[in-house]
C-alpha cells in the first residue's frame, strides 16, 4: 500500500502510461471520513478533492 497527494498519484498515473486501465484508490479526507473509488482513466482523478491522502494497493 502507497500514500500519494493529489499531484503524487497524477504523476504516478502518468509514469505508468498504458498500464493503467483501472485502479481501486482509498481517499482519506480526514481520520473519519474516507472512501473507495475506482478510476479508470486519468480524468477520473479530476472528480476528487485535492486535499485529500489516496491510497494505492500497488
């Protein structure tokens, strides 16, 4: 499991080019409140807030 900030996951979806097809991304927006999402391609990640912790199963 990875934690990335907004501009760290962006930037690790971008250096794994045509790999990425779907990724599961927990978001942590604060201790109590987090979900799970599921981004298919790299515009999907301008739906979520910047000020948030993600984690990635990698």
């Amino acid at each position: 499991m990875r934690s990335f900030s907004y501009v760290g996951l962006r930037q690790y979806l971008l250096a794994l080019g045509d790999e990425f097809r779907e990724l599961d991304v927990l978001v942590f927006e604060s201790p109590s409140r987090y979900y799970q999402v599921c981004l298919h391609q790299l515009q999907d990640l301008e739906r979520l807030t910047t000020k948030a912790i993600f984690n990635v199963d990698c």
